[in-house]
C-alpha cells in the first residue's frame, strides 16, 4: 500500500471528543466537549419546526443564502460599530472550524509560519498543519494568560504569515484587552501579517470584561479574518453554522476554498437561525446573566471544595490545578475521574504547547441540576490522591 500522507502522520484523535467517549462510557456528568445540555432558543426551534414545511429543502447559495448574511452583517455592524458588504465580505460556513479552516488555506502557503498562543483551541495547531504551514507557539503565562510583548515580537521576527488570536479565549477563558489587542496589531501591521480571529465567545464575557473586535483597531480592518459562529451564542452546537468576515479580495478566495471544502451550510438551519441572529440586545443581557449564574455556581462549588483553579474572563471553561494530586499523566486522572469519580474533563497538555501536565479543563454550559450534581461527584475527588 502507498504511503499515507505525512502531514497527518502525528494526528491524534481529539482529545475533547474523546474524553466525551469516555464519560459516556462511565456514565460520567460531561463536563469535557464544551456544549449545552440546555435548549436553544424557543424561537429558533419554532421557526426550524416551519422551515420543515417551506422550501428550503435544497442548496442555499454556496457563500450562504442571502437574507442570513443580511442579518450577520446588521449584527455584526451593531456590536462592532464597523459596516460590512455583505455580499462581498462573508462567507457562511459549517461551523467556526471549517470557518477557521478555510481562512487558513485561503491566506497561506506550504512552508509559511503562522503564531498560535498557547494555550490553544486543538484545532489551530492542526489547521496550521493541514495548511502546509509551521506553527509557531508563544506562551500565555497562566495564572494571567498574558503574553510576553517581546517573546511575542522575536516570533513576528521569524515573519509569519498570519497570527490566530481566540478571544474570548478556549481554554483559559482570557479576554485580551484593547491595549494588549493594540500590540499585537501593531506587530501585524509592522511585520504584515494577518490577523485570523476566532470569536466565538464575544457574547460570553463576565464583568468588568468587554469584547473588543480586532477589526476595528486602526490599520486592521483589511488584515484581520473573522471567524465566528452560532454555536455557543445560540446553544446550537450540533447546527454547524459559522462565518468568515474579511476584506473583499480575500473573501473572494475564502468563497472558492469553501466551495471545493463543503459546498455550502445546510440551508433549513441557515434559514431558522436568522431569527436568532436578528434579536434584540435584551437576549445578549440574558444570556450574559445566565452564563454569570453558572460560572458563579461552579466556580463557588469549587471554592468549597477547596480546589484551586483559574476563574475565566470570558467563554465556560475553568482550568483546575491537580498539582495536589500527584498524577504525573493529566490524561491518565481525567480517564480515572470519569471512571471513579464520575466527572468529565479535558486533560489540559492537548491544548498546551509547553510540557504542562498539571490542569484539566471543566466546562460549565450547564443545567443547575447537572453542575450540581457533577459538584456533588466532586467531593470525592480526594480519592485519586497518590
């Protein structure tokens, strides 16, 4: 048989998805793969309950049907303040991954550099990777997360040809500030190089914290790519709706990558979610309220418990500290957690590019009766001391 292909030769499974395997397996309160166990929306799913009547059974328009891209645009516009043709400047795709995947092939060649922070979503390293480019990783410096402006600067210097910058961030739950957003600006534009965006948190913050859009920092609106999605928003994770916003000459190009990658998102979700998109700021208050009432209930609980973990900024993770508990191997406690104790994380090594072994990723999208319940497994996990 041929070889197969090298680029995928040191691919593992993802670790998240795995880990939501392994609490199904032990019949474990998932709190690994980050989504809801609550309902969307009741308007989304009243209006996706019509749509399977109407006529939106077949192909949408492949960059997406337009009254959608009307409405990403019109909301877009409301939080960001910056305008957005949008028939020239977005592309609908299947979820933020694909979004993420398509900006990256769009932008780079084989052998270009693009700087990934650490710790990182476990896509972003292999996007880089599918791409042909090189990652190359700069520490964000826990408990903080804040990145060194001048370790940062000595990877510019190696001239990449694009930067990933999630924020809200996955898994810390950082939110860069407008100032440190300005060095990494000044950074891009001093060594032009792109900006690609994942944003899929900007609605999920506690505060003091505010979102600030790269975009719409001076010089920046041409080099930033937004990628975005419902999912987290809309607790629609399992629709696959996401978006690209960028200038119109590279969304030209994302618009031909994304064609030959997908075709195009599913048409009757495109055409139900535009409710969603088009609510009123009321829904944003509301559901920053409901994600500051969870954080506050497991982050609490852990407190009680004693544990010792980082409170997010923003997004619904919270990275606890097993230091304690003498394990060697983060993978190995979150199997025995899920098994003996009867909780699912994420072993936090899958999104560091350092050697850290120490923290596991908890996240919180959840019923009150679920975070309970997983707080009240909890008071257990004494038993995995070495």
């Amino acid at each position: 048989m041929p070889q197969l292909s090298n680029r995928t030769a040191t691919f593992t499974d993802s670790v998240i998805r795995r880990m939501t395997r392994i609490s199904n397996q032990f019949g474990a309160v998932n709190l690994s793969q980050g989504f809801p166990d609550f309902e969307p929306p009741r308007p989304i799913l009243d209006r996706l309950a019509q749509v399977t009547k109407e006529d939106f059974h077949q192909y949408a328009i492949t960059w997406g049907a337009q009254n959608f891209r009307e409405a990403v645009a019109k909301k877009h516009e409301h939080f960001s303040g910056q305008k957005v043709d949008l028939n020239a400047q977005i592309v609908v795709t299947c979820g933020s991954t694909e979004a993420m995947m398509a900006a990256m092939m769009s932008v780079t060649n084989p052998g270009d550099k693009v700087i990934v922070f650490s710790p990182f979503y476990e896509n972003y390293g292999a996007d880089t990777i599918l791409s042909g480019a090189s990652p190359i990783y700069v520490p964000l410096v826990p408990p903080s997360f804040s990145f060194d402006a001048n370790v940062l600067e000595d990877a510019f210097h190696q001239h990449p040809k694009a930067i990933v910058v999630c924020n809200p961030s996955n898994p810390c739950g950082k939110v860069f500030t407008r100032q440190e957003l300005q060095v990494i600006a000044d950074l891009a534009i001093k060594y032009d190089t792109f900006v690609i965006t994942d944003e899929v948190y900007e609605h999920i913050l506690y505060a003091p914290h505010k979102h600030t859009y790269m975009s719409t920092l001076p010089g920046m609106e041409d080099r930033t790519i937004i990628c975005n999605s419902l999912s987290k928003t809309y607790s629609i994770t399992g629709w696959r709706l996401g978006y690209t916003i960028a200038n119109p000459e590279i969304t030209e190009r994302i618009k031909k990558v994304h064609d030959f990658l997908t075709v195009g998102a599913a048409a009757p979700l495109q055409e139900a979610a535009v409710v969603g998109l088009n609510f009123g700021d009321d829904y944003y208050k509301e559901l920053q309220a409901h994600y500051t009432h969870m954080k506050g209930l497991f982050c609490n609980g852990l407190k009680d418990l004693g544990l010792t973990f980082t409170e997010p900024q923003g997004a619904y993770y919270v990275l606890l500290d097993i230091s304690e508990f003498g394990w060697k191997n983060d993978l190995e406690f979150c199997e025995a957690l899920a098994e003996k104790v009867g909780v699912g994380a994420v072993p936090g090594s899958s999104f560091f590019k350092e050697p850290v072994n120490h923290l596991i990723r908890f996240h919180f999208a959840k019923k009150d009766e679920t975070l309970n319940q997983a707080l009240q497994r909890l008071e257990n996990i004494k038993i995995l001391k070495k």
